[in-house]
C-alpha cells in the first residue's frame, strides 16, 4: 500500500483528502503544520508528500526545503496561490508537482499516482515487474508465474525495496529505515530471517535473484 502524508492548515480539507484517497486503497497521514510535516517524513518512510504552501509557523516551501535535506520522495504542493512566481519559488524548493485550489479529488489522485509511478518507476498499472514476478503495489499481491503468493506486510516491503533498487546493494541498517522508519531499534540481523523467507516463498528458481552482499546487506538483480 503507498503511503501519503499530508500537511495543510485546513483540517476539514485534511479529512477530505485523506478520506477519499483512503478509499482509493491509499494509507495516509495529516499533519496541520509545516513543522510536524517535516518531522513524520523525518521518522517515517512515505511514497509522497502533499503540503500546503501557506501555513502557520513554518511554510510548505521552506518545509519542502528542510524534507529535501533528508528524503527524494516526491512532493506536490497545494495552493489558492496560482501565480507563475508563486510557481517558480515551489519547484526551487524542490517540489515536483503543484495543484491549485480548488481542485477535483479525482485530478489529485490521478497526480499521486503519476508522480510515485514516475518516482518509483512502476507501469500505468501500479505494478513491479522482474522476469516472472510481479509485485501490484496498490494491492500489495504478489505473483510468481501469475500465481499469486503469500508474503507477509514486511517482507512485502522488503522485496518491493530491493526490485525497485535493482542491482543496488542496500544495507541492513537502510532496508530498517526505510520499512520499519527511524524509531525501530531492533536488531539489523532480523532482515537476514525475512530474506530468508522471501526466498522461500518465491521458490527456487527466483530465491536466487535476491543475493547477498557479505558483510553489508542484500540486492535484487535478474540472473
């Protein structure tokens, strides 16, 4: 499931938002603050981030700035502010989209979706396709052979991080940042059981194509 965060002053377009994107199989999350905005993409991994340009405290263009410090997750800008310098200051700070209130929910969801396609380099179907697996990221289903199979929610998000890295050898200590966030303390050697079992489940054939990299972690590449 992607995972949205949402930062805009106005609570009632908050609820708006985060309802219908919710029922389009979408998890998200609304902050009302640029500050609180920063700090969940800080401690939490997100596909995308929606921010509202005018906000108390800290503004969504210096938020975007402070987020762009730290994350590349791709970043839509919301507002009443059409301007074209208006425009211009918000890609500066590294946004990569904008929509200007008012707008039709559909347009904004038809946007999400573009923008983390783009980002993440799925088909027009939402989909991650390696050889014989295909992994729906808006269903979170796997399928080997175009038989679907049973992967827990973590090991799920595993497997989709390494494909969508392919041939990039991540580390422990990254693949627990980015599916458990910044507050998990468990131990790093608890990736090497849900590799373990990500390659059980995807058979022998496939087992092989996420490789170890000793002493550092695992990458996925086609053999």
């Amino acid at each position: 499931m992607l995972k949205i965060l949402i930062a805009d002053d106005e609570k009632k377009l908050c609820e708006t938002m985060e309802d219908f994107l919710s029922s389009k199989g979408l998890s998200v999350v609304s902050v009302f603050d640029g500050l609180s905005a920063v700090e969940r993409a800080e401690n939490e991994a997100f596909d995308l981030i929606i921010l509202d340009v005018m906000m108390p405290g800290l503004n969504g263009i210096e938020a975007c700035k402070r987020i762009r410090e730290f994350s590349e997750a791709p970043v839509m800008f919301l507002s009443a502010l059409g301007e074209e310098e208006n425009l211009l200051a918000g890609y500066k700070s590294g946004c990569d989209d904008y929509i200007v209130k008012p707008f039709p929910l559909s347009v904004l969801y038809e946007k999400v979706l573009s923008l983390v396609k783009r980002y993440k380099g799925f088909d027009s179907d939402c989909k991650l396709t390696h050889g014989n697996i295909t992994l729906d990221l808006l269903s979170r289903s796997v399928f080997v052979e175009n038989k679907k199979i049973r992967l827990s929610a973590k090991d799920f998000d595993i497997l989709a991080l390494l494909m969508q890295n392919e041939g990039k050898v991540l580390g422990r200590e990254q693949i627990l940042v980015k599916v458990w966030g910044y507050g998990y303390e468990g131990d790093s050697r608890a990736i090497d059981t849900h590799i373990k079992r990500i390659r059980k489940a995807l058979g022998k054939e496939n087992a092989e194509k996420i490789k170890t990299s000793v002493g550092v972690g695992y990458f996925f590449k086609e053999n």
